[in-house]
C-alpha cells in the first residue's frame, strides 16, 4: 500500500476555513483508506519560516501533497481531494 503525505497548511491556532479544509481532507484520507491508499494527514503552520520556504506558501489554506502545493487560498471539496491523492498514488 502507498502512503501519500497530504499537509494541510494554515495558522495556529486554525481558522475556520482551515479547519473545513483539514476535515474534508481527513474525510478523503478515510474513503480512500478502503479504496487501499494509506493517506497521512498533517498540519502545518504557515507562519513558520521552514514552511513558508519549503512552500513559499503566504495564502492560507493550503493543501500539500507528498510535498507539493496543488490548492493553495481557499477550501478544496472532499472529491477534488480524492482525485488529487489518487493521481499521486499513480
């Protein structure tokens, strides 16, 4: 089984919008989990000098997969989720 990293990046403590984009990626990581692809799921703190440099994230939210931004300033839905775990699980 794969395992696909998903980081979901925002502040700390977490926003609103961050927190609905952290928990439609836990949904996606469960509804995969039985298609046979093991997500594990992260979070990350924008403010962070490390992440803004790995990233070079500033808008938040952000979602990060196996270390690459796909969806960075705005809440991603649970299917375009699964669809982007899929293709890096290919």
């Amino acid at each position: 089984m794969k395992e696909i990293t998903v980081q979901v990046i925002g502040p700390e403590p977490a926003c609103m919008r961050c927190q609905t984009a952290k928990r439609a990626v836990e949904r996606a990581a469960e509804k995969l989990q039985q298609a046979g692809i093991s997500v594990k799921v992260e979070k990350a703190n924008i403010i962070s000098k490390q992440i803004i440099m790995k990233y070079g994230v500033l808008v938040s939210p952000a979602i990060a997969i196996n270390g690459t931004v796909k969806i960075m300033g705005r809440v991603p839905k649970q299917d375009e989720i699964e669809k982007l775990v899929k293709e890096a699980a290919k």
